[in-house]
C-alpha cells in the first residue's frame, strides 16, 4: 500500500459526459502528479501541482482541468469526455524537501468511455 | 514527442533465465534514472534507480547498467522468477523539474515456470 487514495476504482460513462477523479496524497506529501495511462501511450504526464500551485503541465487536453485543495487532495475533472479519453489515470505524490525521484502511486481510476 | 524509449514492449523468460529492458534518452539533462515495476490492478512501484554519476547499481537480483555516452540504460533481472512477471518502465528526470518522470512504453515481462 503506498498510501496514495484514489476514488473511484471504476468509472463507466458514456461520450460528452463529465467526470471527477479524487486523490489523497500520502500524509506529508506536498506533491501530487496525475498521470494517464491507456494502451498505446504508456505513462503521460498531465500535471503537477506542489501545496496547491500548478507547477508543470505535460499534455494535458483543454477539456482536462486539475486543482489541488488547501488540505492536498487533488481533483482530475475531464468534460466533454471522447471515447478515446477511456483509460487508467494514476496519482502519485512525492514528499518535500530533498528531491528524491520517487513517486508513490495510488491505484489508478479505470475510466471508460462509451 | 517520446522522450524516453524503451524495448522490447514484451519479452517472455523462463524461470531462473535473465530478462534484459533496454532504453535510451535523448534529453542530456535529464539525470536521474528509475526504474518502476507495476502489477495488473496496482500502481507503479519504485525498483531500483540510478544517477549517471556510475555505471552500474545492483540491488539484489536486479541490476541497472547505465552508458552516459551512448544515452542508453538498462534493466537486468538475473534468476528470473515467475513473481517477476509484470510490466516494467523506465523513466528519466531533470534537476528542475523536481520529481516529475517522464516513462518509456514500458515491458511486459512474462516469467514461465
């Protein structure tokens, strides 16, 4: 268990739909990261937010938005949802301070889009 | 823009042989170099990583060779078990960008018994 939460583990919705993911980082961990996982594109990045600052973007669609809470969880909203959006969104969190490289990921929210 | 390649995308190995991921990088900035292994149903998992200050790092049966010169690292796995089998990525980060990795496609490793 690596102390990353994410809700929900299974998200079913159908195309122009509107979806929320949530992640709770580790206690202490400052950094939280969203990834996209789908077959043919492994592990993208999306973005980075450090105590409720955006800090990086990766490629992330405009219908895509992100924010991370003063209490450091984070929200992944996707709109307008296409079918080819269906895929396996990871959060991982990193402790402050020191760099590291590691990430600490949650399970990952399984999205599909009919 | 894939800034991190990795091969073979599968490889099956029979148990006790040695597995062997490749990858290369093209960004010269990046230094920090990890490897991540991910079960079905879980999320990634640190394995091992390297800094491209050396050229080898060794953490019991798995092993990363690193080639600064040749922009290539790699993953050796020696006695390959069946709890071996998942898929394994490699990724790369920069000093300014704090912890922030960008992945290689990824391997899936299949150990038979």
């Amino acid at each position: 268990d690596s102390g990353v939460t994410q809700t929900p583990k299974h998200l079913i919705t159908a195309t122009g739909q509107r979806v929320t993911l949530r992640c709770s980082p580790r206690s202490g961990d400052l950094s939280v990261y969203w990834y996209q996982q789908s077959l043919d594109q492994g592990l993208q990045f999306l973005i980075h937010y450090y105590n409720g600052e955006e800090r990086a973007k990766g490629n992330i669609l405009e219908r895509f938005s992100a924010q991370q809470f003063p209490d450091l969880h984070s929200e992944l909203n996707l709109s307008s949802l296409e079918l080819g959006d269906s895929a396996l969104y990871f959060c991982a969190s990193s402790p402050p301070g020191r760099k590291t490289g590691e990430l600490f990921f949650g399970e990952g929210s399984r999205l599909t889009v009919l | 823009q894939q800034q991190v390649k990795q091969s073979p995308q599968s490889l099956i190995v029979q148990k006790g042989g040695i597995s062997i991921i490749n990858c290369a990088y093209e960004n010269t900035a990046f230094d920090y170099f990890p490897w991540y292994q991910q079960f079905p149903g879980k999320g990634p998992a640190l394995l091992i990583a390297i800094r491209p200050d050396v050229s080898e790092k060794k953490e019991g049966r798995f092993t990363i060779s690193f080639n600064k010169s040749a922009k290539q690292f790699s993953l050796h796995i020696m006695d390959s078990q069946p709890g071996d089998s998942a898929t394994y990525f490699c990724a790369a980060s920069m000093g300014n960008a704090g912890n922030m990795l960008t992945f290689g496609g990824g391997t899936r490793l299949m150990v038979k018994p």
